[in-house]
C-alpha cells in the first residue's frame, strides 16, 4: 500500500477528529503523484468535506474550496464545489451556502448547477426567511437558461402567500404555463391555502372550480383547508355543501375534515354546532363518520371551557378519565386552563395530584398554568407550595415560573417578596427576561419606590439585558405621574438620537446609569411613548407644549391614534375650548381614527359646561346610530349638566334610563343628584334619592356625609340628628360630618339633652371627639342645673382628651413603660413617669386647647409649694374666671395631680 492510501485510510479512521482530519487530507494532496493517487484524492474529498461542515470548521472550508480549485482536474471542480454547497445547505450552514454557490456561479458562469440545486437553496432560504436570495436565485436560474420546475414554482408560490403577497403569488401561477410547467394538485392546494388564510375563502373556492376545470382533481388537504375557512367565517351552509362536494368527487371525508370542522367552529365561539358535529361523529357510524380521536376531544374540551359551558366539559372530562387512553397530558392542561377561567382554584390544584395518580407526569407548563391562576387572584402562599410540591416531583421551575410569581407579588406591592423571588431564581440557574425585568420596573414606579427603580435599571444596563422602549416608556409613564413631564419630554426627544440612552436625561439620579456603548440597539420612541407624554402634557393644561410633542411625532412619521386626539378634546372641552375640541375632532376622522367612547364623554362634559343641552341629545343619538353605548360616566356628565342647568326635574328621567338599559349610577350619580336637591330646597326629593342609592350601592359614608351636611345647611336639623345617629351606628368614618356644627346649633336651639346624647353615644362607640365639642354641652347643662350631668361629659372629655395626647407622646418616642402603664392606669401612669412640671405643663396645655386659647402663650413657674401659671394674650378674657379654675380643677382631678384648685394663682397679663 502506498503512501497516499494509507494516509487516506487514516483519514477515515479520524473522522472524529476533526483538525486532525484536515491535516490528513492537506498531505494526501501534497502526495507524490501515482496512480492511485487521484482515486484517493475523489474519495477523500467527501469526506473532509462533510468532517469540516459537522465541525462547523468554516475556514477551513474556505480553505478546502481553495484546495480543489489548485489539486482537483479541471473536468471535476465545479461538481466538487456544487457537492459541497448542497453539504452546507441539508446541514443549516446557509450563509455560507449561498456565499458558497455565488462565488462557484461567478467563477464558472458556463457551468450552471442543475434545477435540483437550486430548489434544495430556494427551500432552505425559505425556511430561513431569506427573501432576498430566494429572489436572486430565481434570477440566476432564468439568466443560466435552465427552466424552473413545478416543484420551483410551488416553493416560490408558498414563499408569496406566506408574506402576503397574494396577488404577486397568482401571477406566479398564471406564468407557469408559458415557462413549460403545468400545475398540479400541490401548485393548487398552495395557493389555496394562501386565500384562506387571508380569509379569502371565495377566491380559494374559485380556485377549486379552476382546478376540476383543468382536470385535476382536489385532494383532501384543499378540501379540509376551505371547510376550515368558511367555517372560521361562520360560513357552515357552505362548509356542508364542501363535505357533499366532496363525497361527490370520491373522497372520504376524514377525520381531518371533522376535526378542521370543530376546531373551527368552536374558534368561533359556535361551540353547539361543533357538538352536534361531534355527536353524529359517536353515533352515525353507518354513515361512514370517522370516530372521533384524542384531537376532536381535545377541541370541544377546549370550546365548551372558553365558552363557559362548565357542566358539558366535566361531563366530557369524566369520559375521556372513563375511556383512558384518551385522557392525555394534553387534555388535562387544556382542562386545568378552564378551571382556572372558571376561578375554581382548590379544584386546579387537586387536578395535578390526579394526574399523577394516573400516570400522567405533569410538565411544567401545567404546573405553571396553575402559578398563574393563583398569583393573579392573589393566592400567593398558594402558589408558593404548587412550586415547591413541583420541585418535589423533579420538575425545575424556569423563567416563566419564577417571572408568574414576582408579577403576582409586584401586584400586590409586595416589592420585597418580588425580589426574594428573583434572587432565588438567578440561584436556580434561570434570569429574568425582558418582560420580567420591564414588569417589575413598572411596579416600582407604581408604588413610588424610585430609588429602587433606578437600581434596577441599573442592574438591567449591567447585565446586557437590552433596555428596549417598552422599558423607556414605563420610566416616562411613571415621570408623568409624578408630574414631571419636562423630563419626560426629554427623554422622548433624547431617545430618536441616543436610544435608551436619554435615560441619563432624568438628571442627578439618572446620569450614568445608561452606558452608550451598550446602546447598540437602538430603540426608538413609539405611540406609547408620544401619547403618554401629551395625555400628561393634557392634564396639566400644558396644550400648546402638547401641540408641539404631536407635530413632533407626526414629522417621526407616528401615525396617532384615537387616545391621543381624545387627551385633546379632554383637555380642550375641559377648558371651554368648544370650537378648538371640535376641530381636532374633524381632523382625528380625517386621519382614520373614530370616536370612541371617551371622545363622546369629553364632548358632553364640555357642551354641559356651555348648558347646550340640545347638543347633547344630539351626540347621544349619534352614538347609538354608531353602536357605541353610553356608560356611568356618559350619564353622570349628562345628568349634571341639566342639574347645573337648571333642569333637575329631568335628570331623575335619565337615571332611570340608565337603570333600564343595565347601565347602574355609582355614588357619584347620586351625590350629583342629592346635592342638586338638596340645593333647590327639595328635601324630600333628596332622600327618596339617597334611599335609592342605598339600595343601588349599599350603605356608603360618602352619601351620608353629603346628605347630611346639606340638611344642617338647609337647617333640617331633625332630619340630620337622625342621619348622624345612623351613620354612628353604622360605625362610619366621620371626619367628613360637620358634626360640631350639629352640636352648637342643638345646644343654641335648647337642645341639650339631645346634644349631650349625640356626644355619648358617639363617645360609647369609639369615637374620638373633639374638645371643643363639649363645652357649649357642659355650659348648657350647668345652666340648666344638672351639675353632676356636667361633670360626667367633662369627665369623660378628660378620657378622650387624655388619651389622645399620651398617643401623642407615644408617637413622639416615649418609652413602652409610658405606653404599658397609660394602658394599665390612665393618666395618672402618666404622672407617675414624667415629673411633676411637665405634667403640669401638659394639663394646662389641655386647659389651653378646651378653651380654644391657643394664641395665648403661658409660663409655669414654682415658687415654695405653688404653681403659678402666667397667661400671656387676650383670648382669654372672653372666659369666666369660674369657668377657667373649674376646667382647671377637673383637669388636676382626672390627672390626679398633688395640686388643688387653690394652688394654682393666675397671674394675667393682659396686652
């Protein structure tokens, strides 16, 4: 054996190693020339050739092209060189595939490859997407004089119809002929398949006839895919003429057939017809119907969860568990989905354990299926265990499982917990995304922690995650909200020039966080970004600076949108600015967009400013003409306007509309309506109002703080004591009851009994009330005699008085023993923790606040036994010296204080 065949042997013998390999082959073309020496050389060559491309060794490929233009005989190169680019295109290489045959094309133009090769590079371009080759390469087929195949032709047809190009596809067609090919079944089923999935459903129908026309007789696949379309359209009458026609034809309809049929219709959301469908299929059989498969069970357990029809998919469920083999992992993700839907959680998390009792191992997209559902109805701890007990099984949870999670925590502005989250997940291995990243960004912002924002963005500029305008928009969304748009502006004028660079725009906090050496891709401002920033602009009145952000946008060649013309009109009718709104109204239709609901509200809110009624009974009927019905906050405006315009009378007709056409008022509906009452004298109107909205929207403290604060103002004092006594029942809020209000005037009116019950028994359910409350009761009942009445209410005044300041003190950083012994002993812990001046010194700070005098400064001085309180200003002169030394002596009682009332010398300086 010669030196060459061993050297080839051993070739054969490395194909494992690649480099080694190549060196091999490099010294069998370097051999002595011999007679077996170009026999070795052609076998060799194949297989250095498919060694490197396995190896994916790509200069050295190069390389080998160089080879075999210097070693190989002349006759052989360009098939030497065409064997390797069809080596490249089966193994994916096709760069360098293309690159390849360009270069083979161009150094042996009078040798063209055959039609096959160029088929085998135009379907792999298609597989990548590559138009641009795909074109150059049917070019260079016609310019080497070869004719395309039918086969050509198919992929070059399908190519068109994938991108839409369906016209250009039908020329395609029509060419075939005059290129010497005919079409066939396949030339015609693409073609059809392009129509239908452009829902074109007729012309694929056309299409059909032409086919039987020029003989060629249509399989099942073009049958099944323009059943399918029609029915997606909701076109069944003419899906069952298509099933008879093509029984006609000779074919059988399949299973196919029937399954494109349900899936269909139950896309639809035409679920009953699917199901009769689906039951003739169980029991026609001597209509020759196909039984139906784990996919036609798949399909309506899908369709009757998405539709809601609950009891038909357990009863479908409990078949398929019955039958066995069908109940597949596929059907219990598809049923887990709609118990999920359906809210019914226990019974998801149940369906895992089933499913593993029944030999069916969850994956992990059930187990996230159920993560999700849980997280988004805040079963948190829950979802929590569902991972673990998935850890517990073998399965890892990945990104999606961890991003559910940290999204369900950001939901609830659990921040902290996200974070956990996300550090234990880069633990396991797995990173967040994008979306994940940009998701807790956004909930940042929401919840105002902008420190922790800016780190995280921060985070994400370091570890390359790519900070895209999805991310921009959120840090311009969240300025917005805290209403710095100028920044906001910047950042959208920054970002055409610097990408998400302009972030450094946001000013101290911001600069360096972006690098722009990483800013490779660019990304560019979108409608988001524009309309966020001029609905804000918008907002804060800023129109004009609005105006200019949109002629920005328009220049960018941004088309806008309804939301943007509707901030406009908001902000335009807001102000007045009828005829300017009306404007940017005729140009939003002019540029294609349509009104929408918030453009309808916009307009009523400004017309009803302008009491033009009229106009708005016309835009009502103008939105019914365009099927765009009126919501809460349509009829509020509505009602409102004819409150303010002096027509109540018919605004109770309107409320009732609403109610008719399943549109139900909020409280502000009734506020609107009660207040206008309330205005116009009519009383008993505004309770039989406040009665109705009682009974729409529940017993709410916003009603009965306005209903009663409107009868104190129409002095209805009977009807506002009973008002408050049931709000104080009801246990409401009061801070927005004008409560001492009701007091004074009771006690002007004589009323003391009735005066001093309101402030028992708001005291007896917890209230804390204020002082000055109490004093025109307390002088009320001493004047009427009933002294130890009077001493009662100033006692419990001192409780609540007392109680409210150690609170203060506590709050102010005192220690827990204060804080234990004012629970255990009162006020008197109180003394006994604090020295003596200061305990004087907060009692009559007490004294100073019951006598409203809190423009009088004081000083306490000691002189031997005796406080001496000094009082400074003229406030006090409009109190009794009686009144003044009984407040004092009950406050030194309740306090417990060492001190008497004739302790104490008043030492009055009066300016």
């Amino acid at each position: 054996m010669d030196q060459t065949a061993k050297l080839a042997k051993a070739l054969f013998k490395n194909a494992d190693n690649p480099k080694l390999a190549w060196q091999l082959f490099k010294r069998i073309l370097c051999s002595p020339p011999s007679a077996a020496h170009a026999q070795c050389v052609a076998r060799s060559l194949p297989v250095i050739a498919r060694i490197l491309v396995r190896a994916k060794m790509l200069p050295e490929i190069d390389g080998l092209r160089s080879l075999v233009l210097s070693s190989c005989p002349a006759e052989t190169r360009p098939s030497s060189l065409v064997s390797l680019v069809k080596l490249l295109a089966r193994s994916g290489l096709l760069a360098e595939a293309v690159s390849q045959f360009k270069w083979l094309r161009s150094r042996f133009p009078d040798h063209p490859p055959s039609v096959f090769v160029y088929n085998l590079l135009i379907q792999a371009c298609l597989r990548e997407n590559d138009v641009d080759d795909v074109l150059w390469l049917y070019q260079d087929m016609v310019v080497a004089g070869l004719s395309p195949e039918t086969y050509t032709f198919n992929l070059l047809i399908g190519a068109l119809c994938e991108v839409g190009r369906l016209n250009d596809a039908r020329n395609l067609f029509e060419k075939m002929p005059k290129k010497g090919c005919r079409p066939n079944e396949y030339s015609f089923g693409i073609l059809v398949r392009g129509y239908c999935r452009a829902r074109l459903c007729g012309q694929g129908l056309e299409l059909l006839n032409e086919m039987k026309s020029s003989g060629i007789t249509p399989n099942n696949v073009v049958y099944n895919t323009l059943i399918s379309s029609f029915c997606r359209k909701g076109m069944t009458d003419e899906a069952e003429k298509l099933v008879e026609r093509m029984r006609g034809d000779g074919l059988s309809p399949d299973i196919v057939t029937f399954n494109s049929q349900i899936s269909a219709l139950c896309a639809a959301g035409k679920v009953l017809e699917a199901s009769r469908i689906f039951r003739d299929m169980l029991s026609d059989r001597e209509l020759g119907l196909p039984e139906p498969n784990t996919v036609t069970y798949n399909l309506m357990l899908e369709g009757f969860c998405k539709e809601g029809m609950w009891e038909e998919a357990k009863t479908l469920g409990d078949t398929m568990k019955r039958k066995g083999e069908l109940m597949k992992l596929e059907s219990y993700n598809i049923w887990l989905l709609g118990l999920i839907r359906k809210g019914n959680l226990l019974e998801a998390q149940s369906i895992i354990n089933e499913m593993i009792e029944s030999g069916v191992e969850p994956s992990i997209y059930t187990y996230n299926i159920v993560i999700d559902g849980l997280c988004k109805n805040g079963m948190l701890s829950d979802a929590r265990t569902v991972m673990r007990s998935m850890k517990s099984s073998g399965v890892s949870p990945d990104t999606i499982t961890y991003s559910t999670l940290a999204q369900g925590y950001c939901c609830k502005g659990k921040m902290l917990e996200a974070r956990n989250i996300l550090q234990e997940m880069m633990k396991s291995g797995c990173f967040p995304n994008n979306h994940t990243s940009n998701f807790l960004l956004h909930s940042l912002w929401k919840e105002g922690k902008i420190s922790e924002a800016e780190k995280l963005l921060q985070k994400m500029n370091e570890r390359g995650y790519g900070l895209d305008t999805v991310t921009c928009n959120i840090v311009i969304h969240g300025l917005c909200l805290r209403g710095e748009l100028d920044e906001a502006m910047e950042i959208v004028s920054g970002m055409w020039s610097h990408g998400s660079a302009a972030l450094g725009n946001l000013g101290n906090s911001f600069i360096g966080l972006v690098d722009n050496a990483n800013d490779c891709n660019k990304c560019y401002p979108d409608l988001i970004s524009y309309s966020t920033v001029i609905s804000g602009l918008c907002k804060a009145g800023r129109i004009e600076e609005a105006k200019k952000m949109f002629a920005e946008m328009m220049s960018r060649k941004i088309r806008p949108d309804s939301v943007i013309y509707d901030a406009f009109v908001y902000a335009l009718c807001k102000e007045g600015k009828l005829s300017s709104a009306f404007r940017v109204l005729k140009d939003m239709e002019k540029k294609g967009c349509s009104r929408r609901l918030q453009t309808y509200n916009s307009l009523i809110l400004g017309l009803g400013r302008k009491n033009q009624i009229f106009e708005i009974y016309g835009l009502l009927d103008e939105m019914k003409e365009r099927g765009i019905p009126p919501n809460v906050c349509t009829y509020n405006n509505f009602i409102r306007c004819l409150c303010e315009g002096g027509r109540i009378n018919d605004a109770p007709a309107i409320l009732d509309e609403m109610i008719e056409k399943g549109v139900f008022p909020n409280i502000t509906t009734f506020k609107i309506l009660i207040r206008a009452f309330c205005k116009a004298g009519d009383f008993g109107l505004a309770q039989e109002m406040f009665e109705i909205a009682l009974n729409t929207c529940g017993h709410k403290e916003p009603l009965y703080s306005l209903l009663f604060n409107e009868l104190l103002a129409g002095k209805e004092i009977d009807a506002a004591e009973e008002l408050f006594k049931a709000a104080i029942n009801r246990h409401f809020d009061l801070g927005d009851f004008l409560s001492n209000h009701l007091i004074n005037i009771l006690c002007n009116e004589g009323k003391i009994d009735n005066a001093s019950g309101i402030l028992n028994r708001m005291i007896d359910s917890g209230y804390g009330i204020d002082p000055a409350s109490f004093m025109p009761v307390i002088d009320g009942l001493r004047h009427k005699g009933n002294k130890k009445e009077a001493d009662q209410l100033a006692k419990r005044m001192m409780d609540i008085v007392s109680y409210e300041k150690c609170k203060e003190m506590m709050a102010a950083g005192l220690s827990p023993e204060l804080s234990s012994k004012y629970r255990k002993a009162g006020v008197r812990a109180v003394y006994q923790v604090c020295s003596k001046r200061k305990m004087i010194t907060w009692i009559f700070e007490m004294i100073r606040n019951l006598f409203d005098c809190s423009s009088a400064p004081y000083r306490i001085l000691k002189r031997e036994e005796t406080i001496i309180v000094e009082m400074l200003g003229s406030s006090f002169l409009d109190i009794t010296e009686a009144n003044r030394l009984e407040g004092s002596r009950l406050l030194l009682m309740h306090a417990g204080a060492e001190y008497s009332c004739h302790d104490i010398q008043w030492a009055s300086v009066w300016s």
